[in-house]
C-alpha cells in the first residue's frame, strides 16, 4: 500500500512531529510506537477530518511494523490508548461535543480500517455499538452534529457491524425508530437523516439514487 505521507494530512502539524509519523509509516521499529499512537488519537480527537484520515495512517504503521518485525507494538498501544478514551467517552462529550464527535469518527475509522485475518478487530465491536448507541439516545438525536455523525459512521460500517453481530444492529435501528417517531423537537435536517438510515439498511446497506434524491431534494437548494 504506496501512499505519500502528503496523502495522510499531516501537513498541518509541526515538523518534528510529521518527522516522526513519516518515519513510522516507513520504519516503525526505529520509532517509539506508543508516542505515535498517542499523537495519533490526540490529533484526531482535535481535528475532524484528521480524525476521518487517521484509520489509514494506523493501517500502513500496523502493515509495516508485521512486515518488518512481525510486531504488534503499536496496535497494541493504539487499542490501550482507544480504551482509555472510551472509558471516558461521556466525560469527553459533556466537555466538547465537537471532540466527542471525533472520538467516535476516529473509532469507527480504526474498526473500519484495522483488521485481523480479513474480519473485523472483536475488540472493537462492542465499544463501536455502544457509541453508536450513545448518538441514538435522545439527548444526542437533539444535536444535528451528533445525528450527522452518527448517520455518517453507519453509511461507512454499517454492513460491516451487521454481519458481526445482528442483534446489535437491530437493538440501534429500533432506537433511531423511536427517535424518528417520538423525539420531539428534532430538527427537519435530524429527521430527514434518521429516515435515511432504516431505508439504507433495508436496501442492503446501498442507498439508491432515487433514495438518496429523496432525501437530500429538501436540503438541495
């Protein structure tokens, strides 16, 4: 997997620190892995679209590092820093909802991107369910940010997170049933979003191009 460290947005940080990212994308076991991740998780939780390039970045470390040394290192620092994020999760989302939302763009994008023998990380699919459930709750479905994200992330790994387990799948489609149905005071934009979603599931996870019309026709202008 050729990518040019200018694929990966790194751009905007210091150059000590694009130093250090070019390195582990090239050599990793020459690099302390755990600053990496570290660096990694507190850039995405600071900058969205960071957040949304990062999953990429973590795969061509992870590629790397196996390739040369047959290492798990950074993984495995990545995965304890994760941990340590979403065992805080609420407290991050009472303190900028901005960062929260990042939080799970950055999770979802690791689950997305890192796997073990073809298939999703297990470790990662309870934490992934739970905010995903956390932005169904009707407190988050009041935050057009919240529900963005929320609709953004299963368009992205919906289908995955289906196959590795169904029952999950339907306990949050039944939340954003409820929020559509009995939320008051969600905003038009919120709703056109949630009545995508049950659509996209029941399409295979493929949104159609007269589904998709539908949707956005009020929001075109």
């Amino acid at each position: 997997m050729e990518n040019s460290a200018e694929e990966y947005r790194i751009q905007s940080l210091d150059m000590d620190t694009q130093m250090l990212l070019k390195t582990a994308l090239k050599d990793p076991s020459s690099v302390n892995l755990e600053k990496v991740s570290d660096i990694l998780v507190d850039q995405s939780l600071k900058d969205q679209v960071f957040s949304k390039e990062a999953g990429r970045i973590c795969y061509t470390i992870v590629q790397a590092e196996a390739k040369q040394n047959n290492g798990n290192v950074f993984r495995r620092s990545l995965l304890n820093r994760l941990q340590q994020e979403f065992k805080s999760r609420e407290e991050t989302r009472a303190r900028s909802l901005q960062e929260w939302v990042c939080l799970v763009t950055f999770i979802c994008n690791i689950f997305d991107y890192l796997k073990v023998n073809n298939m999703p990380m297990v470790a990662l699919v309870h934490p992934v369910y739970d905010c995903l459930i956390r932005l169904s709750q009707p407190d988050a479905l009041m935050n057009e940010e919240e529900v963005d994200c929320l609709v953004l992330q299963l368009h992205r790994i919906g289908e995955q997170l289906e196959k590795v387990n169904g029952p999950r799948m339907n306990e949050l489609f039944y939340l954003l049933r409820d929020g559509f149905l009995l939320q008051e005071g969600l905003t038009s934009m919120a709703r056109l979003l949630l009545l995508e979603d049950p659509g996209v599931q029941g399409g295979g996870w493929v949104l159609s191009g007269t589904a998709h019309k539908y949707y956005y026709s009020e929001i075109a202008d």
